[in-house]
C-alpha cells in the first residue's frame, strides 16, 4: 500500500512550530485513510490538544503515528510520548476545568472526547504516553462498558 | 597511496600550492572570470569580475598557507565569505539550484589545476600529484564554504520570512461606520493572536468601533488554546466598549468544538461573515434597504 510510508511517521515535538507540522501531518494521514472532514477535525483538534501537552507539560517528545487494523476495521493511531514529570493525578488532569499551566485545562478530557480508543500510561518523574486510536469506519462498539 | 610514500609531506605541498595561488592570481581570476559563476554574478562589467575571483584565489592561497586545506573554518575564508554568500545568492535568484551553484564552484577547479601542471612541467610526477591533490582537498572545501554560507543565508531568510508573515496576515478592515473585522487565516498560536489583538484593540479605538467581527473562516484547526486566545480577545475588546462576534464556524468545527467541551456560550457567534456583519448592523439601527423596485429599473 503506497500510502502507508506517509501514514507513518515519527515527528518531533519540540517547539510551536513542530505542532503545526503535527497538525499538518495528521490532517494527510486522516484524509489517506478515508477520513471525513468532520472526523478529520476532531482527530486533528485532538492531536493538537495532545501534542501541546507533550510540549508545554513533558518538555517536548514524539508523536508516533500508525495506520491499524482490526478485523474489518481500518483507523490511525498516533502515540504521543515524552520524558518529563509525568502525571501525578490522572483522574484529575482528565477533569474538565483543571489546568496546571494557565489554560483552559479542556485539553486532555477533550481530546480523550475527541477519539474512539484513549490511554494514559504515565509514571511521575519520567514521561507520560499517551494513545489514540479512531476508526474510519464505525468502530467495533463493546455494548456496555468502556 | 599510503602516507610514507609521499614524495612531499602534507604541509609542503600545501604551502606549495599556497605559493603557486600567490604567483599566479592575476592569472587564476582572468580565467575564472570567464567561468559561469563569476560571469553570471558580475555581469556589468569584467574587471569587477576578475577583482572578485583574485580576491577568492588571495583568500584559497591564505588557507592554504596555513596549512588548513581541509578546514571550512580556516581564517582565510573569512574575508571572502559574505562576497561567497551573495555570489551563490544571486545564483539561487536566478534559479540555480544547490547542485548547480556546487557544479559551478567544480568548474573553478580544473583551469587552476592545468595552470598548475604547466607550471610544475619541469618537476617529479609524484611530487605534481601530491600538488595538485593539496588543490583538489582546497578546492573541495571552497565548495564546501559556499554551500555552507548559502544554507545559512537561506535560514536567516526563512527566520526574516516568518516575522513577516506575523504582520501581514492580521490586516483589520472597517466594514461601517463602528464596524471592524479581522479575518484569520492559518495556525493562530500565541504570538499571532498576540498581535491579532493588539491590532484589533487599537482599530477599535482609531475607528470608534462598536463591534468587532473575528472571522475564523481560514482557521483550519480550533483546539482550546485557539479557543481561549479567542475568548481573551473578546473580553478585551469588551473592556473597550467594543461588542465582539467571531464568524466563520464551519459545521466540523462546531462539532470539535461541542465534543472538546469548551463553552463559547458567552460569545456572540455567527455561521458567516455576512450574517455578523448583518447583526452588527442590526445592533447599529441601521438597514440594508433593496431599492424601490422603480428605480431600479431606470437607466
């Protein structure tokens, strides 16, 4: 498949301007695998969201971005990871409304809103991952939990 | 040929070759004169040319006198550089790419080196070699220099470029009388909509503006940075006495938007520019009346 050399990637994130390049990026790879506009959007309003965090929070990182499969299911996946304090409070960061660093504190309850498949691994003192994963087509829903 | 061979040492043939460029410069810059990098950059006048090419032989046999053949360092470029750099920025305007600007420093080598070979006609073969390798290594790294100066002449334009693009894009436009818009268009990170609201701030107070329309048509992304930079913008204008209606919101924005959770409750919104434009005016008491349907047919 010639399009997965582009899906896949692995991007800096180091200042403002490698977070448009994220932005730019994902947008092409959402667009690759068949992505509507307004699935493409949220998608890439999450990887900004996750990719600030990288950067203002962990002190800049990686995103890492995959197309996956599962069954019938095509989707992108895109980790961010990065070596900083990590997150004491999970629960917490992932309230609407709490911040640590001036914003508006939407951005990880947001982005986790934003995606179909959202995961955390953070150990304070060094680094936080965090994965996402949407589907293109509608994703295989678990009935009764999540 | 391994180092024990040699018929001279390293530093001798460069000093060498350091003494030969001295001998001959005048020589050296009338035939790179006629070589398209010169002739192409100094196209008034061939004297100019011919000065410029002795000044860069001056500036080879000075590194090679102090035995730095290698070194893109070497003091001896020094003087040369910023003449290096705008030659090879004139050859990119013209549309010379990287490799070609590179190709044509190439060309510079083998005038000198048959000049060089003529000169040492009388000498051993292996000592001529060691010469004119000491030439090859000097010549290399000339071309070395020159893309290494163009490449940060390209940076520095890149860095020039953006500040530009900083202040060109947030122009503010009167649309009536108490009316202002800013149309923004591409990423709005913090020091865009810094100076999106300085601008703004001081359009409302130079037009006495009422209302202030934030389009956000060109926005391709609104994450809850761009939504808070949005939101602050609002407020001061509101400080100002100026009412405040972002315009634009398209349909898979709107649904990020109410998916990222954030409340735009407070601020007055509109699908178009039109549409802002006509609560604005609304809010004015002022109305687009069509013409009487008499009049517009008359000629």
């Amino acid at each position: 498949m010639p399009s997965s050399t582009a899906v896949e990637a692995s991007l800096p994130i180091q200042s403002e301007m490698d977070l448009a390049w994220v932005r730019q990026h994902v947008r092409q790879a959402a667009a690759q695998l068949g992505f509507g506009l307004v699935a493409q959007t949220k998608l890439v309003t999450a990887a900004s969201e996750l990719a600030r965090n990288t950067l203002v929070h962990g002190g800049g990182g990686r995103m890492e971005s995959a197309a996956v499969t599962r069954g019938q299911a095509h989707g992108l996946r895109l980790v961010f990871s990065d070596e900083g304090p990590g997150i004491a409070d999970l629960d917490r960061a992932l309230t609407d409304g709490y911040t640590s660093g001036g914003g508006l504190g939407m951005g990880l309850g947001g982005a986790r809103r934003l995606v179909h498949e959202f995961a955390v691994d953070s150990t304070p003192g060094s680094g936080t991952k965090v994965t996402v994963v949407c589907w293109v087509t509608p994703p295989p829903r678990p009935y009764g939990g999540l | 040929m391994p180092e024990h061979q040699a018929a001279v040492s390293e530093g001798t043939s460069a000093r060498q070759v350091a003494e030969f460029l001295y001998r001959h410069s005048e020589r050296i810059a009338q035939r790179w004169a006629d070589e398209p990098l010169f002739r192409s950059v100094f196209t008034v006048s061939r004297d100019e040319a011919v000065e410029a090419a002795r000044a860069v032989a001056e500036a080879l046999a000075r590194v090679a006198e102090s035995e730095r053949v290698h070194d893109t360092d070497a003091t001896g470029f020094v003087v040369v550089r910023e003449q290096l750099a705008r030659m090879a920025a004139a050859r990119s305007r013209a549309g010379a790419s990287m490799a070609q600007v590179s190709g044509e420093v190439e060309a510079l080598r083998p005038p000198v080196a048959s000049l060089l070979v003529e000169e040492c006609a009388d000498l051993p073969a292996d000592e001529v070699r060691e010469y004119a390798t000491a030439l090859t290594v000097l010549m290399g790294t000339l071309r070395l220099v020159v893309l290494d100066t163009a490449l940060s002449e390209g940076q520095a334009l890149i860095e020039r470029q953006q500040l530009q693009l900083l202040e060109v894009a947030t122009p503010v436009i009167r649309l009536w009388d108490g009316v202002v818009a800013v149309p923004l268009i591409g990423t709005l990170d913090s020091a865009r909509s810094q100076v999106v609201m300085e601008t703004l701030l001081e359009a409302i107070v130079e037009q006495h503006a009422r209302f202030a329309i934030l389009d956000i048509t060109g926005v391709p992304t609104v994450d809850s940075l761009v939504a808070q930079h949005l939101m602050k913008t609002v407020a001061a204008a509101r400080l100002m006495g100026a009412e405040c209606v972002v315009s634009g919101i398209r349909p898979a924005i709107a649904q990020t938007i109410v998916h990222l959770g954030l409340d735009l409750g407070t601020v007055v919104t509109r699908a178009s520019l039109a549409d802002a434009l006509a609560y604005a005016l609304h809010e004015l008491g002022v109305g687009i009346v069509a013409p009487a349907s008499g009049g517009a047919g008359a000629r």
